[in-house]
C-alpha cells in the first residue's frame, strides 16, 4: 500500500492528543523567545484544522500566553484544496504541499515506475487547478489578518 495513504500528520495527532498538547506547550515556549508559526500537515478537513486551533487556544490559556502564533494548514489532498474556503476560518495561513498534491491530482507515485509518467514534478499543474477554482494563484504566505475573511486575499503568489 502506498504510505501517503492513511494515517499520518494531524491524523495521527487525533489518534494521540496528548502528543499534540505536549507539542503546542513545547511551541508555544519556544514562541516566547523566538517569532514562530505553526503548520499543521496533511489537513483534510475542516474539523481537524479546527481541532488543532481549539487545542492550541487551550494550551495558550492553560500557559498564560496571550499572543498566539499564526496556524497554517498544509494542503496536501485535493479534497482540503477543493474546500479551502472551509478551512480558511480556523487557519491564518496556507502553505501548498505540491509533492503529495501532485500525487493525488496525477493518481500516481512519485516512486511507482509503473505509473512514473504521469507524476510530472511540475507544479504547474496542480497550481493551475487552484487558479481556476478559486480565481488566483495560492501560495504559502499570508498576513495575519483576521481569518474571516475570503481565503484568497490571505494567498500571495510566493
């Protein structure tokens, strides 16, 4: 089976919370000292980036920490691409997984001689899908400005 398949990233984390608390505590010290932002990987649905903001929320307030550090989603599967106007309200920012992203919109491993032809590093492609689902060009960066609003006046071309 194909490993990028399954279990992994945050998913795991929901099979784990106590390992995702103990990582936000340990971000958020190290945030005291240091400018951080947070990207969470292989975000699929909105629940799940929801469910990091809300753990991170708690973590702050167990902490005393009143700034929090910007949240990002990682998209990785066209699924958390065609819906990323769900995700937007509980992300600051986005940030394109174009390996796996690749992947899942060619159906084929980077890896897989049998289907290597049509795993095509460029990126392109998948960029290409996202500007004309959502109008622009998305990229990894963003202002911190409020997450309410549109996702893609929070996407810059990188």
């Amino acid at each position: 089976p194909n490993p990028a398949f399954g279990k992994r990233g945050v998913r795991v984390l929901r099979d784990h919370p106590d390992l995702l608390m103990a990582h936000l505590r340990a971000i958020l010290r190290l945030g005291a000292e240091h400018d951080i932002r947070i990207l969470v990987p292989m975000v699929t649905l909105p629940s799940e980036i929801g469910w990091v903001r809300d753990s991170l929320e708690e973590v702050a307030a167990q902490s005393g920490v009143g700034r929090l550090p910007p949240l990002g989603a990682m998209i990785e599967t066209p699924a958390a691409a065609l819906c990323a106007d769900l995700l937007a309200p509980h992300a600051d920012f986005f940030s394109l997984g174009t390996n796996d992203l690749t992947q899942y919109v060619m159906a084929a491993g980077r890896e897989d001689p049998f289907v290597a032809e049509y795993y095509q590093e460029d990126t392109q492609r998948c960029a290409g899908w996202l500007r004309r689902r959502y109008g622009r060009h998305p990229a990894c960066r963003s202002s911190s400005a409020a997450r309410r609003r549109v996702v893609l006046r929070r996407w810059q071309c990188f």
